[in-house]
C-alpha cells in the first residue's frame, strides 16, 4: 500500500469509527486535544497525525494501531473482546397495530455488545437517505434502537410513518408534535396535531450510530 491510500485509509477508518461512537468532531478533538479543524483534515486525507496521536486514537477506540490502517473495520473492532456479544436484529419492515410494534420482516442479525443492550428491547434498521446527514447519520449506517413509544425533547427517534420507518428530530408544544430532519435545506419538518397522530408512532430512540462494513 502506497503512501497516499496509507493516509486515505486511515481517513476513512477514523471517520468511520468516530460516527460508531455517535462522536462529533468536536467531541473527538477535545479528547485528543486538537481541533476541530484538524480532525476535519484527517478525515479528508489533508493530514496525518502524529505517531503518538496515532496511539491516542487506538485507545480511545479500544484497538490495535494496526486496525487503523487496514482497508475494513468491523463492528467487533469497536468494543472489548472480553465483552460477551448477542444478537440483535436487523429490522427491515414494520407495522404498528393499536399500539403493538410488530416485526414483519427481519433482514439478519448483527452481533452486538452486550453492555450497549441493557435494559431495553433492541433492534437496528438501516439509514436510508440524506435528511440526517447534519446528526452524521449517512445512508447505509447502521442504527441501534431501543423500542419505547416516546422520547424526550429533542432527541432523535425511530418513527413509523405509514409503513416506513424514518428517524427525526421530535418536538412537542401545545399539542402539536414536530418530526424535523438535519438537513433542512431540503426536508421541512413535519407537524402534527393531537387529532392526527394515527399515522404517525414513535417506535424507538437512537442509541448508537454503528458502522457496519
């Protein structure tokens, strides 16, 4: 491997890895302590960090240097080894019957940390389109779930619409309930009232943001 694919490996590696943490840039700079801009640059293959730095990041993540440099990172690299893992379905479709979250189509099943599963009831899906880009959930990223039928203010949930699962941003005022996106430019939000929420059912919370490769 040449020097230029070393350097953009270790680009796509690192930015992988972060998003698996649900770290922004910022949060990964200040555990390194660099900034922003220079995480930015290392994920765009402008720069490469020092030896020690390099060390850095393989702690922070729980891996071997060497991971860091080759061409796929699994989901098994991101955790311990001692941690016992289970497996967790990857949910395809779904449907919501007064109230009840039914499974209708089950895609696999991806080994997961057992410590990420507590206390709750898991499943992922799979990021499909671009209206979360801005919360760095891209398409094909794989998203752990925890069912439960409401979230907090703001927090990003999975939610049924007709019989497609979206994830939004969900606000409450007055009654009204809001789905927005993180891409704005593009997606307006969506409002709805007490009176029509029949076809709209949260199903879960995002937890992690995984990078399944």
């Amino acid at each position: 491997m040449d020097d230029k694919k070393i350097v953009e490996v270790f680009a796509s590696n690192i930015h992988n890895l972060r998003k698996s943490k649900n770290m922004t840039q910022s949060d990964f700079a200040d555990l390194l302590g660099v900034s922003p801009s220079t995480i930015s640059d290392w994920e765009k293959a402008k720069k490469y960090p020092r030896a020690g730095t390099i060390e850095k990041i393989a702690s922070t993540f729980g891996i071997y240097k060497s991971k860091l440099f080759e061409e796929q990172i699994s989901v098994t690299d991101l955790y311990d080894g001692d941690d016992e893992v289970v497996p967790v379905p990857i949910i395809g479709r779904v449907s919501c019957g007064n109230g009840v979250l039914n499974i209708d189509e089950i895609e696999g099943m991806e080994d997961t940390p057992k410590s990420w599963v507590r206390g709750g009831d898991f499943f992922y899906v799979r990021a499909e389109g671009d209206s979360m880009i801005n919360a760095r959930i891209f398409p094909g990223d794989l998203l752990l779930i925890r069912k439960q039928n409401d979230v907090e203010e703001g927090e990003i949930a999975a939610v049924l619409i007709g019989e497609k699962v979206y994830l939004k941003r969900v606000f409450k005022n007055d009654g009204i309930m809001v789905l927005q996106s993180e891409n704005p430019e593009k997606y307006g939000p969506i409002f709805r009232t007490a009176d029509n929420y029949e076809n709209i059912q949260i199903i879960g919370k995002l937890k992690k943001i995984v990078i399944d490769m």
